[in-house]
C-alpha cells in the first residue's frame, strides 16, 4: 500500500463542517485569505472566458467557497483521489440546484507519480542491499527516485484542455511530492528500520529527492496552464513551510516553535517562470494545537492569483 491509498481515512479528521467550524475558531485569517483570493480571481476573469470552474485538491471544500463558486458558474469540477471528501463538500450546499452543478472527478492529481515509484521498489533485491549497509539501500533508493516518470502535465480524465475559466489548486502541491517520498522512507523502515534516519547523511539522494519535487512542481503548474482558458485566472494555494511549537498562543514566537521548510526554495522563481503573477500573499494557519504529550502544528501559506503566459 502507497500513502495516497489512505487519503480517505486521514481526511476524515482533517476536512468538512467540524475542521471549517475549528479554523473558524482558531485560524479565521486562513479561512478568510483562502476565500478573498478565490473571489478575487473570479472577479478577474475576462469576459467570453469560459464559465466553468475547476478545484484541484478539492477534499471537502473546507478552504474553498464552493457555494459562492458554484453560483458564479455553469459547472464547478472537483477533482481529487478522495471521492467520499468531494461527495461531502457536494452534499454541504443546501440548494439542490447548486449541488447539480456541481461535478466530481476522481483522480491522481500527480498522475500516478506514487504507483511509478512504487513499481521501481518492487524491482529491486532489498534483501541483499540491506546486506550490504546504509550506502546501498539510500543508493538504490535515489536511482529508484531518478527515475520515477512523473507525467507532465498529468493527463486526467475528465479536464479538457483549456476548459475551464478559474482553474483553483487548493493546499495539495506539497502532497504530490511528500506522498511518494514518504513512501520511500516507510518502506526503508520496513525493510531495514536500523538505517531509517540515515537518508540525512546521503547527499545523492537528498540530492534525487529534492530533484523530484522540482519535476513535480513543474508538472503541476504545465498542469494548471493546460487547464485554463484564455483570459481566465488560476489561484494556486501552497503550504510552504511547517512549524511546531510547543505552548498555545506562542506560535508566532520564534523561541516557542520550529520551522521546516515543506517546498523548494525556488518555488516562486518557477512560479514566476511559469505564469504572469498578479497577486502574491502569505500568511500562518494551524492545524492541531498542543496538548499533553503533543506539540501544536501549523503552515505558512503561500498564495497566488496568477494568468497563463501563454
């Protein structure tokens, strides 16, 4: 089993009416940055653009306002691996009208990057690289890296080039390339649980892992610009940095937490490469907060409205 395959199960905590109702409480400015860009963005596109929207990353809905989008359009496509989150943010709309605008499209929005790798693990005879140490198995697992395809752009069923007049990427570039990576180190913990923390201290494959996310990023955005519609925009929302910290109400304060960079620094130069931006804002949001035995979490989002450059 590959991490995406537990999408379902792990946002049944993280997404939907009581996550909306707990951010409400403790993260309002997240809530509230998310929806000013989305309705900002749909103010901005041009007129004859196509009126149909798309989410990508779409879960629940709990950081899009999907009634406010599905208004504004003829048809708003959610696309995400985790259909039973779409079928819950669908069914939150209270107008049946609504609700029938609204169309769900299941899928891999890296295009099957998770099942590539995992392909590539299979191959491989871990019992005797094991054998032969730490050097080995990172070794093998930074070739694996290497040459793991990663479609680009991803080719998903159901979004048609240049169809849609919003295209939104909501809170999911991070996961496209964290899901597999993770998948590496659990099955490194598996097989061989002595080297698992030894991946530090090999630069070739910190080097491939690093060179994955950036194809991968890459391929998001080639994404999002075959997606949209001449004249339409594309908001793209990221988590670019996690922190920890350790006492409520100290997560702004450098001496109570610790930071972790989630994207490559480059980040906004390939964003900048790749689109016209039109607004750039960032902002802090949390997602559990500290109790006994447990450090409080939070991101750093950075978003984006941006046009195609073509």
């Amino acid at each position: 089993m590959v991490r995406i395959d537990t999408l379902s199960y792990s946002n049944v905590q993280t997404q939907g009416t009581k996550r909306r109702d707990w951010l409400r409480q403790y993260s309002p400015q997240h809530l509230e940055q998310c929806s000013r860009l989305i309705q900002h963005a749909l103010r901005e596109r041009q007129p004859g653009t196509s009126p149909s929207i798309v989410v990508l990353g779409a879960g629940a809905c709990t950081e899009v306002p999907l009634a406010e989008l599905a208004r504004a359009s003829d048809e708003v496509v959610l696309a995400d691996f985790d259909l039973a989150s779409m079928k819950q943010g669908r069914d939150e709309l209270s107008s049946p009208a609504l609700r029938k605008r609204v169309r769900l499209e299941q899928c891999d929005i890296s295009g099957g990057v998770s099942r590539n790798l995992n392909h590539l693990l299979e191959k491989l005879p871990w019992s005797t690289l094991v054998s032969q140490g730490a050097q080995a198995v990172f070794h093998a697992a930074a070739n694996c890296l290497e040459q793991c395809i990663v479609p680009d752009p991803p080719e998903l069923e159901g979004l048609g080039r240049g169809e849609f007049g919003l295209v939104i990427s909501s809170l999911i570039l991070s996961q496209l390339f964290s899901y597999p990576l993770l998948d590496i180190l659990d099955h490194v913990q598996r097989i061989a649980p002595q080297f698992f923390g030894e991946q530090e201290r090999h630069r070739r494959y910190q080097e491939a892992a690093q060179a994955l996310r950036v194809r991968i990023i890459q391929a998001h955005l080639h994404l999002l610009q075959s997606l949209v519609d001449v004249g339409g925009s594309i908001v793209l929302l990221s988590d670019i940095r996690g922190f920890v910290f350790d006492v409520y109400g100290t997560d702004h304060d450098a001496q109570h937490r610790r930071t972790m960079p989630l994207v490559p620094r480059t980040l906004p130069n390939i964003v900048r490469d790749n689109f016209t931006l039109r607004e750039e804002t960032h902002w802090e949001w949390l997602t559990d907060l500290p109790g006994e035995g447990k450090l409080g979490r939070g991101y750093e989002v950075a978003g984006y409205i941006l046009s195609s450059a073509r």
